[in-house]
C-alpha cells in the first residue's frame, strides 16, 4: 500500500501531532529531571545529617544512664 502524503493530509496532520506531543514530553520529563537532580543531593544530605544526630543522642543518653547508676565516690 502507497500512501501520498501530499494529498493526505489527515496522515501529516496526525505525525506532526504526534511530533509535538513527544517534544511536550521530552520538555516536561528534562524538568522532572532537573527537579530530581536539585532536590535529591539535599534530601541524601539531610538523611545522613539526621542519622548522624540519631546516633549521637543514643550514644550521649546511654552514658547518661550509666553515669546514673555509677557508683559514687566518696
């Protein structure tokens, strides 16, 4: 089956929107992707920071519990 595309334009229509609906897409996947790239770094940072914080106050508040229970020195 041929198709002259001269003289269907219903076909050239259809490929020309089917062109700009992929560039739309193309445009709007590159600003999720810039969106992800900008906040992702400083949510990884904030996790490490919180676990970091998390780790510190066990350690600080099992040495306060022991340091309760410590013998006292006359």
């Amino acid at each position: 089956m041929t198709v002259n595309l001269e003289e269907d334009d219903s076909i050239v229509s259809a490929l020309n929107r089917i062109a700009e609906n992929q560039e739309e897409t193309n445009s709007l996947l590159a600003k999720i992707g810039g969106h992800y790239d900008s906040i992702v770094p400083v949510m990884k940072r904030n996790q490490t920071r919180a676990e970091a914080l998390a780790e510190e106050q066990e350690k600080t508040f099992a040495q306060g519990i022991k340091d309760i229970f410590r013998p006292q020195e006359n």
